[in-house]
C-alpha cells in the first residue's frame, strides 16, 4: 500500500502533507508516563507488546500518518558488544565505552537476534495498523553513536569523540565505520520486518567541520542510506547553510531542524524531499498559533515532497491540545 508518507518521501504532489512528530509516543502522553511507572525505559523497549501499546498512543490521540516505532538509537550498540543503562536526570549510560583508539575495529553480531524484540514490535504494528498508516523505524547515526559511545554518554560538545579525531583519526574513521556496518543492516532488518521507512538520526554530526563531515561521515551515510528498499530520511541538527552535504547523503527525504527556512531550503535542496520543521517550542503556544505557524510551514514548502514534522523531538511538558493543533492543520489542507 502507497501510504500517504511514503508518497511524499518520493517527491509526489500530494492532496495534503503528511504528518508525524519525532518522539510522538513519548512523556507528554498520560498513558505513556502510567506505563512508565509500571517498566522501566528498557524495559518498555524490549518488550513488543508493552512498546506496541506505546506506539499505538499517539494514533489514539492524533491519528497521524506514520507511526514511529517505539525504541531507542542506542539499541544498536548491543550487537556491537556495548552495555547501557538509563539513569534518571542523566540519560543513557555506555557502562563499558571505548577504552582507546585500540578499542574502536568491532565487529557486530547477528542484528536479527539479538534485536529480536524490534523485529516483533514491527511486525505486530503491522498486523494491528500497517494498512491504515505507516509504519516508521529508525537507526542512530555512526557520529551520534560514537559520540555516546566514546564520552560514555551525552555530550553537548561531542568533545571526547572530537578528541579522537584530532589525536587518532584512523582509529575514528574505524570506530564509525564499525557503527555503520550495523546500522545498515539494522534498517535493513527492520524494513524486512515491515517498516515503510526510515530515519537515520546522526544528530550530533552537525558539530563536524564540513570538512570533516565531508571526509569521515558523507562516504558512511551513503553506504547506509543508499538502495535501500524503503524511503530514507536523514536528520542532523546546525546544518543551516550545509544542506548540500545532507543531499548527498543518499537519503530520500532531508529532514530539516527548526533553525532553517523552509523556503530557502527548498530552493537550496532543489527537487529533494524534506521533512519539518516547527520549532517544537511554537506547541507551548496557544492552538490558534500553533495553526498560523504550521500553516506557514505548509505553504513554504508546497505540495510536492513535504512532510510535515517538528524540526526535533516533542518537549515533555507539551500540551497534547497543541499537538492536536499541529495534526490538525496538516489534515485540513486540500489541494
């Protein structure tokens, strides 16, 4: 089935964008904070029918036209041998980083077994909803992943991972080379399990001189994104003004932070599918401005190859009034 998404990824006029929110399922969703009390995070991502109930939330309440599945980048640091916890106030928690540049030529495991749980979870969304909207997956990208995996856990700065590079820079081309190897075949395990598109978040990668963005991580981005057998969204954060690198990414669609003007990034991007790209702030407005700043995101971005989205992730504290709003602005557009 030709999802109204999917359409869109491949550069199609469409009668009215479609629309999803990056961490739609999450904490500003009551029925997602009740589970939580019952799982913890990690809990609630390795089991399908508890994650399949999370990812169900937001149909319930917004009806949008993808479904993310609920899940976590850092899932994919366990074929690679990695350990993580989440630690409340403080995030993920890599209990055994990299110890050194001696430390990064990794091979990875068997995806499919040892992400077992993300396959089901695919699977069952598909058999519940898949013929009503589409199903959406996702990977971390080899920077963001290294990033996490070299500090130990979030950086603001990426400084450690930066380090590497200055000091080792073999050892950093190995140590994201190794995170690409498995991040292709984990998108290519969960399209095989049912997903109708995917996202690549290498969020973390915008803080790369272009050079370097250019020379380590362009060349990986296409060997994961290229002549996949679904659409492919790439997103990375401070990209304004680079977007040219992102279009050669391979991707089908550019995602689009919040800090770039939709019109500008048309005309710089050409043809090219995006995605975006409300301020995830405007939603702490009022629905009646929350509507006129959507509406201003449709219309800079035209009919062909939009899909509407936040430029990041739902802020905790949201009103869902507000996310109704924004849902509801993309649906009542008729071209």
């Amino acid at each position: 089935m030709d999802h109204l998404l999917v359409r869109a990824a491949r550069g199609e006029h469409t009668e009215r964008p479609p629309v999803w929110l990056m961490r739609q399922a999450g904490r500003h969703i009551p029925e997602y904070r009740e589970i939580r009390e019952e799982y913890s995070f990690l809990e609630a991502i390795k089991t399908p029918e508890i994650a399949e109930e999370i990812t169900m939330l937001p149909w319930k309440y917004y009806r949008p036209d993808g479904l993310v599945m609920f899940s976590d980048i850092l899932t994919v640091l366990e074929p690679l041998g990695f350990s993580y916890h989440i630690e409340s106030g403080v995030g993920p928690v890599v209990e055994n980083p990299v110890s050194g540049p001696d430390d990064v030529d990794r091979s990875h495991g068997d995806v499919a077994q040892e992400l077992d749980y993300v396959g089901e979870l695919l699977v069952g969304l598909n058999r519940r909803i898949g013929d009503d909207t589409a199903i959406i997956g996702f990977a971390g990208g080899p920077f963001t992943l290294a990033s996490y995996a070299v500090a130990g856990g979030p950086s603001r700065t990426n400084m450690p991972l930066r380090k590497l590079r200055a000091r080792h820079p073999e050892a950093f081309r190995t140590l994201l080379a190794s995170f690409a190897d498995v991040v292709r075949d984990y998108l290519e395990f969960q399209i095989g399990n049912g997903a109708d598109a995917v996202q690549l978040f290498d969020t973390y990668a915008g803080t790369l001189t272009e050079a370097d963005y250019r020379e380590f991580l362009l060349p990986l981005h296409r060997e994961i994104l290229d002549d996949l057998n679904a659409p492919s969204i790439i997103f990375v954060r401070r990209m304004g003004g680079r977007l040219d690198l992102l279009r050669e990414s391979g991707a089908d669609v550019i995602g689009l932070d919040w800090t770039v003007e939709m019109g500008e990034a048309r005309d710089q991007l050409g043809g090219l599918p995006v995605q975006g790209n409300l301020d995830p702030s405007y939603l702490f407005g009022d629905p009646d401005f929350v509507r006129e700043r959507t509406r201003e995101i449709i219309d800079a971005a035209g009919p062909d190859g939009h899909i509407l989205n936040l430029g990041h992730g739902v802020n905790k504290d949201t009103p869902v009034e507000s996310v109704e709003a924004f849902v509801e602005t993309a649906k009542s557009v008729e071209r």
